[in-house]
C-alpha cells in the first residue's frame, strides 16, 4: 500500500506520535543475499495485508457491539484497548498477538460509541465509515502519484498541528475539574467555530496518514524486522480510529443545526 541493516543512525523525522523515529531504533533484521530469500523483513504488501486484517477485525468488533446497552463493550473495549496499546508500544515483538488484539479492543469501543451516536442522529455512522475510507483512499492515491509528498517543511506543520491539538484537550481535560467546558468540544455544539475547528482536526488527522506512508515505505526498505509489519498496521490503525471519531463529531455537529 506504501509503496543490511541497523536502524539507529538513520535521520530522525517527525511522524504519527506510534511510528515516530524511535520506533525503528536499534531493530535489526539480516536480509539474504544470493538466490534465496529470507522471509524475516518487513515488506510493504507485508504491511498493507496486516492492516487489511486489522481493520477487519475492528469493524466485525464494531458491528458486534453495536448494540443498545452496550455499556459493558465500552468498558471492556477502552481498558482492553489501552492496555494493547501499551504493550504494542513498549514490547514491539508482540505486535503480531497484541495489534490484532488491539483492533479487536477498538473495534468493540467504537461500536459502543457508534451506537449512541447513531441513536441520536440518523445515518451519522454509515456517512462516518464512508467518509473514513474515502479519505484513506484518495490519500493514498495522492501520495503514490507524488501529488502530497512528506517533505521536512510538511512534517513539521503537520507535527506543529499535532502539538496544538493535543495541548487544547489537555487544557479542556483539566478545566473540566474547575467547572470550565470548551463548549465548541461539545458534539451537540454546531456553531459555525465548533465546525470550524472540527474540520480542522479531520484534515490534520488525514494529512498524518501521509507521514505513516512514509514512515512505512522507508522502514521496509531499510529492512525493518518481519513482526515491524503489524507495528506499522498499528500505526495506520490509531490514525484511522481518531479520523471516524472525528468525524461522526463533525457529522453530530452538523445534524445538531437541524
């Protein structure tokens, strides 16, 4: 999908904060040299085939905790969740047991969640996945036909955006103790500024499936090791969860001016 061998000295980049530089440090793979090919490196179908898996995993998880009262899903699916997540990320080797089941986690929170939303507005779920993998798509395209590239400048505007989004929910987090709501956070808010800044967020998080292109394209040619495969689908995978989450919010805001 994306289009030997010691990771810790190649040039560090800014990326998706899961397949940031680091990710690939100190990993080593041996890649075969002469007639026979060694089947222990990472390689870009490699990669588009576990984050097909992945992402099939979370919507069989999502459609089956798409029900009402399904309250035990949410819990089990964010506990469960963050701890797959950590693992993935601390003990990369585990990423061929703990992806899967970090999706699988996902899958059954978002279904939880999706429910509620589709409850209150109509066709807001469907719209969501839709548009969730359009973008994917035509940002993959964009990227392949050299349209987007991830250049230095772009990374960093891109990492800038990141730092700023992440600092206001981190502010709306702790004023939420003192009494104090960022009401253009609230998905029944459709004024015009609450859009706006939705919309903001969605093509950030679509311009960072960019920078995980990337990542991924350059990690396989340098002959990351085979398990980097599932680690590389994890990443894509926390890109494309936090683009439908923000989208049904857009899509909740723009039913709430109805």
């Amino acid at each position: 999908m994306f289009g030997n061998n010691t990771f810790g000295s190649h040039r560090r980049r800014f990326r998706n904060p899961v397949l940031n530089s680091s990710s690939f440090e100190n990993l080593k793979s041996s890649r075969s040299v002469g007639p026979i090919v060694r089947d222990d490196i990472m390689t870009i179908q490699g990669t588009v085939d576990k984050t097909g898996i992945s992402i099939a995993i979370l919507i069989f998880a999502g459609f089956f905790a798409y029900v009402p009262n399904g309250e035990v899903y949410l819990i089990i699916g964010f506990v469960g969740g963050i701890i797959s997540l950590l693992a993935t990320i601390i003990k990369k080797t585990w990423s061929p047991i703990t992806v899967p089941l970090y999706a699988m986690f996902e899958g059954l929170l978002l279904g939880s969640i999706s429910y509620k939303y589709g409850e209150l507005y109509d066709g807001v779920v469907f719209n969501a996945i839709v548009l969730t993998i359009t973008i994917l798509i035509s940002v993959l395209i964009l990227y392949k036909s050299g349209q987007i590239k991830a250049t230095e400048n772009f990374r960093r505007s891109i990492m800038t955006a990141l730092l700023g989004i992440v600092l206001v929910y981190i502010f709306a987090f702790i004023a939420s103790f003192f009494g104090i709501n960022l009401s253009f956070l609230n998905p029944t808010n459709g004024s015009l500024f609450s859009l706006g800044f939705s919309l903001v967020i969605i093509v950030v998080a679509s311009l960072s499936l960019v920078l995980d292109f990337n990542f991924i394209e350059d990690a396989s040619k340098k002959g990351a090791p085979k398990y980097m495969e599932w680690f590389g689908a994890f990443g894509i995978l926390v890109t494309l969860i936090w683009l439908y989450i923000e989208i049904v919010r857009f899509l909740a805001k723009l039913n709430s001016r109805k």
